[in-house]
C-alpha cells in the first residue's frame, strides 16, 4: 500500500486536488482518510464552548485512533471511519467503512503537523495557496457549509485559522516531498503525483 498525505491551509484546495489525481488513477485502487473524520466529539459542549473550539489546532484531532485506522489499512483490515459534523461539533453514531486498496489518500489541513503520521507516510504533499485566494474559499464555504454569517466567518478566521495557519500548518510544508501551488489548477503537479502512484501500483 502506498499511503499518500496531502496537507495545506484551510480553503487552499487539497480536495480539488485529491479529486483531480483520482481521476488519473486506475479505478478502485484509492482509499480516501479525511483527517475531519477524527476530530474529537464535543457535542456535550454548551453553544458558547462550541464557539471556542479552535478546529486549526493540532490538538484538535484524536491522532491515536487515525494512526491506528492507518496501521489497520496498510494491513489489509477494513476500518470504521468516524462522521464528524461541524454544525453539532459532534461525531455521528453511525460510521463509514474505509477498505484497504493500492493506494491510501490521507487529506487534512493537519497531516503534516504529527509526528507519527508523517512516519507513515511514503509521500507528503502540501498544497499551497494565496492567502486572499484561501479565505475567499473559507468564506463561500463556511457561510453555504457551515451556517455562518459573513461576520462570524471573518472573526473566526482572525481569532483561529489565520493564527494557527502562520504557527502549526504553514511551517510544516517543510516536511512535504511535494509542494504543489494554486491547489486543483496546477494540472503539471497533480500529474507528476499521479504518475508516480501509477508507477509504484504497476
């Protein structure tokens, strides 16, 4: 199994690019980890607690049960993974089954900030983005995804993402094999990526 982790801010067009390599990869040979899935269940917090959980904090995500939902795929065991809402703050009861394949795809703004997950990893790719180009996306998104307001979109972003951007995800693009700029649109990067998991699942 070839396991994959690509990592980039909030809105800079990792799922763009998860896509787009799926798309030039032999059929059923990709698994698909979201790092979202295995954030921690705080549906008991109160609505103001909920309003202070900083989701861009390496903290934030239960690394033991991803690292080990990893081991069992390379494995060749099934997992179960988590479904995280952002608009509870909670898991959901049910789960969704990962089988293992050629190729494990593992995405999230995080990925590369854990140490034990990047040990796991045969290629790290970050992807890279403008700034004014991330939070135009973060604010699509959140306000059509999430039921935010535009007000609460840019506090948020100022209290969380961009903070935790400059301390915990940016820095570790240093980690990555491959950086990969303007996200989706980069067809050269995404096809070098590409050619090199069809070359290693021949």
């Amino acid at each position: 199994m070839l396991i994959i982790g690509i990592a980039g801010g909030s809105g800079s067009g990792k799922t763009t690019v998860v896509k787009e390599i799926i798309k030039r990869i032999p059929k059923n040979s990709v698994s698909i980890v979201s790092q979202d899935s295995y954030y921690f269940d705080n549906g008991k917090l109160s609505p103001e607690e909920k309003l202070k959980i900083n989701f861009d904090h390496p903290d934030s995500i239960e690394w033991s049960l991803l690292n080990s939902h990893l081991d069992k795929l390379r494995n060749g065991e099934p997992i179960e993974m988590p479904i995280y809402s952002y608009l509870t703050c909670s898991r959901a009861q049910e789960t969704v089954t990962v089988n293992a394949a050629k190729v494990l795809i593992v995405e999230g703004i995080l990925v590369l900030t854990n140490a034990e997950l990047r040990d796991r990893l045969d290629i790290k790719v970050y992807v890279d983005a403008d700034n004014d180009d991330r939070l135009m996306r973060i604010i699509n998104r959140d306000m059509q995804e999430r039921g935010r307001s535009l007000d609460k979109v840019l506090n948020h972003y100022k209290e969380f993402v961009k903070p935790m951007h400059l301390q915990f995800i940016d820095p570790a693009k240093r980690f990555a094999n491959i950086i990969i700029p303007r996200g989706g649109k980069n067809h050269i990067g995404i096809d070098i990526i590409a050619h090199k998991i069809k070359a290693s699942i021949i």
